[in-house]
C-alpha cells in the first residue's frame, strides 16, 4: 500500500477529523505567506506592524498595513485545497463524523468555500474592534477610511506616515468614538478562550491534517505535538518539511491545491 493509499484508509476510518491550515493554504489563490520567498515578513517588520506595542506607537501605520492587505484579499477565491476540505467536511457531517477545521488565516476563503465548523485562531482581516467599547463589527471598507485611498503598503523603513486621530475609523455607536482595530489576534496577544477550547477540544481526534503552516507559531504548532499525543495519526502537506514533519504519519509535499484533492476526494 502506497502512502495516498494508506492515508486514504485512514481518512475512511476515521470518526474525527481536525486540520490546521495557515497561509500555504490560501497561496495558490494569490495572498502571499508570511515567511519563505515573496514573504510578507520578508518586506514588512513583523514588530513594527502586528502587535499591541506597534499600534500604541502609531495605529495608523498599522492600519497602512492591514488596509494593504485587506487590498490585497479583496478579489481572492478559494482554490480547489480549500474546496476539498469544504467537501470533505460536508461529507463527514452527512455520514454522522466530526469535523473541525482550525485556521491560522485571517482571510475568509475556508468560508467562502463552504466548510463551516470553522475556528479562526487569528480572527479575521474582515472585521473591526472598537478599542473603547469592544464592539466587534464586519467591515469591508477600502480604503479603511479616506486617508488612506493612496497609501500603498506599509514599509516603516520607507517613511513614518503621521495619521491624525480623525484619520483612523472609529467606533458605530452613537455614544462611542473608540477608534476601531483590524479584529485579529498580534502578536503576543492570547487566543480568544472560546476559540482555545474549541482548538483544544479539536486536537483529540482520530486524524489530524497540517496544511500550509511553517508551524512556528504557537499555540497553533503546538497543537500537532498536542493530537499526536492524544493518539491522532497526522499528515502533513507542504510544500516543504517543517518542525512537525518528523512526528507525522504521513508527508505530501507539494501545492496543498493539487494533494488535497487528490488524498480527500
Ligand atoms: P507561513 O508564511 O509562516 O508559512 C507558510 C507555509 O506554507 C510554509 O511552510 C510554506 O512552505 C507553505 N506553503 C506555501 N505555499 C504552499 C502551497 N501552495 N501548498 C502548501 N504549502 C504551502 O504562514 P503560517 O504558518 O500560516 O500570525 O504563519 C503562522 C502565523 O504567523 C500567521 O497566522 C501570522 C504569521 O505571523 C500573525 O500575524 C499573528
């Protein structure tokens, strides 16, 4: 039995299933990764744009950043990896299986794809957080707000824009005016509980997929070593190995848009 074979069995046999996706997932649809060739973090400075210190020091820089990014998402469509783990997971449900699918990435493509029983470990580029009232709210806007319709990206080594505070979006409650933040998870800040649980919950299953991570980040690498150990078998696909790769049961290296289809359908 070859290892698409053995895999496969495995799959079928399986009662619950829980994959962890990251930004490899979504590359063959056109948002580039954060780390390896074309990189974000090979551009932008990870300590200057994602965490809480850096939106203390100039938010609208950060802001720069996302609304970039958000550009940069705005036309993406799911690519057939995340089409299969959408149809794998409608398949599971109808035979009475569990599926849970834990995502690192801030895009909507899983969603856009149609799984459902999906946990955003990282929350999500397409909604904002008022910093005063903690109002969370879906937000498509590009730009984020008009002063920043011309801003291309934010390179903090290029220049040090100065956004004054009426440049930042803020808050919908009347009785509010909170300046709003992208509703996703910095660097050094906690997981949201809720999604912790979940996640934590997920790891004990039958099968665990890594897709499309370096799994360098935590808690989200964790929770490979974390299913190995609750008796999960694991698969890796990448386009190269990781940290993980010697703790999985299986290693498809290539495109996750061509291996998917092809060991889930
Ligand atoms: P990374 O950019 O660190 O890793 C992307 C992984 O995907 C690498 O291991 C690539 O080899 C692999 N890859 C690239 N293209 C692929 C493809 N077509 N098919 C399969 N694999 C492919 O992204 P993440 O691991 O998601 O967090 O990064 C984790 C977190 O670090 C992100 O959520 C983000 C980042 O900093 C925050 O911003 C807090």
């Amino acid at each position: 039995m070859n290892s698409t074979e053995s895999f496969r069995k495995a799959l079928n046999q399986a009662h619950r299933v829980t994959v962890l996706t990251g930004a490899g997932v979504s590359a063959e649809s056109g948002i580039p990764t954060f780390r390896g060739p074309g990189g974000l973090w090979r551009k932008y400075s990870a300590p200057d744009l994602a965490n809480p210190a850096a939106w203390a020091r100039n938010p609208g820089l950060v802001w720069e950043f996302y609304n970039y990014r958000r550009r940069t998402m705005i036309d993406k469509q799911p690519n057939p990896g995340h089409k299969a783990l959408a149809e794998l997971e409608a398949r599971m449900i109808a035979a009475g299986r569990v599926f849970t699918l834990l995502t690192q990435n801030i895009d909507d493509l899983h969603l856009t794809a149609g799984s459902k029983n999906v946990v955003r470990l990282h929350g999500s580029i397409w909604q904002v957080r008022c910093t005063r009232c903690g109002l969370v709210t879906d937000n498509r806007d590009i730009p984020i707000t008009p002063a920043f319709a011309d801003r291309d990206g934010a390179d903090p080594s290029l220049d040090d824009p100065r956004y004054a505070t009426k440049d930042l979006p803020t808050c919908y409650q009347s009785n509010c005016s909170g300046v709003l933040r992208p509703n996703v998870v910095w660097f050094t800040e906690p997981l949201e509980w809720t999604n912790m649980e979940k996640a934590l919950s997920a790891i004990r299953c039958d099968l665990f997929l890594v897709v499309g991570t370096s799994a360098v980040v935590y808690p989200a690498a964790g929770f490979v070593p974390g299913a190995k150990d609750s008796g999960a078998k694991v698969a890796e696909i990448n386009l190269e190995p990781t940290p993980m790769s010697d703790i999985c049961d299986w290693q498809f290296h290539g495109p996750a848009g061509e291996w998917l289809p092809k060991i889930l359908g």
